[in-house]
C-alpha cells in the first residue's frame, strides 16, 4: 500500500505544480506502476480544480472572462510542462528536414523561431477551445478531455519502442501489462461514465487511440524516435482533438 501511494504522490509531484514533497525517491515496479495509473488521474483531478475556480469567478465576472482566466489557470495547475514539448518536437520536426542532430536540437535550452510560432498558435487554438467548452451545457465534459488526453501515453507504451535515454517513461514503460492496460483502461472509463453518454465515450475512446497512433507514427517517420518530448507533445495534441470533438458532439 505504501508504494501505491507513494507512486500516486509520484504522479502529481512530476505532472502537476500542486504542492507534493517527496523527500526520498523510492523505485519498485509497484511504484512505477501506481505512478503510470495515476497519470490520467492527475488530468482528471486538475480539471476538477479548474471547474471549481470557473464556478467561483463566474460569481464575480462575465462567463466569458470567468472561463478565459480558468484556461489559463488549467495550463498553470500542470506547470506548462506539455506545452514546453511542443517548442522543442516542432524544432526538432524541422531540424530533420536539414539533417541536423534532432535529439540535440530537441534538448537545447533555447527555441527556434517557428517553434516559438507554433506555441502560441497553439495556445491560441487551446485556450480558446477550453473557454468555448466551459460555456456548453455540461462543463463536466471538460474532464474526459483532460483524461483521456493523458491516458493516451498507455497506447503509445503498448505499441512503440521508446529513446534509450528516456529512462522514466522506459521504466513507466516496462510496467505496463496487457492485463493492467485493460484494468486501467476500465476504470477510468467507469468514472468518465459519470459525466459522460457510453456511446460518446466509446467515440473518443477510439479517437484517442486512432489520433494517438496516426500522430506517434508521423513523427517516428521523421524524428526516428521516440521520447519524453514526444510523449507531451502527443497529450497536448489529443486534448486539443478531443475538446474540439466535444465541442461539435
């Protein structure tokens, strides 16, 4: 029991701003397992913070500005992290179509120029596409977006070989049975039902896992690899997919 909750701590530690300490790092494949589980919780628990915050400003101000500045304040509950990826793959997207060193430039501290274009095209389209959702009929919908966004990394674990030098998701990798993929997979779609029709859950289901593969196959073609920076770009891209199929539905 120890090691699930360590890794649950593990999970929101590395993948959210909320305030979690862990003062000694602790390895076992219970821990990488509980931490890989609880990833798609994080989104879901963050899109329960962001949905309250949007509640109490709505007290205050417009609907529209309510919404606007609880977008924001989503992309600050899990640090930017993904958003940062999505710098360093298009640079390196572009990189490879001059033969350059993909994995070095994708690890630079600084950005390119279109990289820098297409974050904030990005956020742009992101943020714009929560303060539309958050003003539907059912705002709850808003967390099958943002977890099943992150459940998409267990397709990519499942089907693709990862970087060598990707050591925590290569071990977050090698904890993952057909057996737990099936287990988890059930259990969200279980709490998702709450919130969400079976029929469109299933739809999204399978957007996820098409959007996912499609996506990790056109950059493996071209990068040649797979690694952390991948992994966020592809949960950053599959939320934007889904919230927008949620917006036409």
């Amino acid at each position: 029991m120890r090691n699930i909750i360590f890794g649950f701590l593990l999970a929101f530690s590395y993948f959210s701003i909320l305030p979690i300490k862990l003062k000694v790092f602790r390895e076992s494949p219970l821990i990488y397992k509980s931490t890989l589980f609880f990833i798609p919780f994080v989104g879901f628990i963050i899109g329960i913070l962001t949905l309250i915050i949007f509640l109490f400003l709505s007290n205050f101000f417009n609907i529209y500005y309510a919404s606007l500045l609880s977008a924001i304040f989503y992309l600050f509950l899990y640090g930017f992290l993904h958003l940062e990826a999505i710098v360093d793959v298009v640079d390196g997207y572009y990189a490879s179509l001059s033969n350059k060193d993909i994995y070095k430039i994708m690890k630079e501290p600084t950005v390119g120029a279109i990289g820098v274009i297409a974050i904030i095209l990005f956020l742009i389209l992101k943020i714009a596409s929560i303060v539309y959702l958050l003003n539907s009929e059912n705002i709850f919908k808003i967390l099958v977006a943002f977890t099943l966004s992150r459940f998409s990394i267990f397709y990519i674990f499942y089907f693709f070989k990862l970087h060598n030098k990707s050591i925590f998701a290569l071990k977050l990798q090698k904890n993952l049975t057909i057996k737990f993929f099936i287990f988890s997979i059930l259990l969200y779609s279980l709490l998702l039902l709450i919130f969400i029709d079976l029929s469109i859950l299933i739809m999204l289901l399978f957007a996820t896992i098409f959007f996912t593969i499609l996506i990790i196959k056109i950059l493996k073609k071209r990068i040649n690899f797979i690694n952390g920076d991948i992994l966020g770009f592809n949960i950053e891209l599959i939320e934007l997919i889904l919230i927008n199929i949620l917006i036409l539905i």
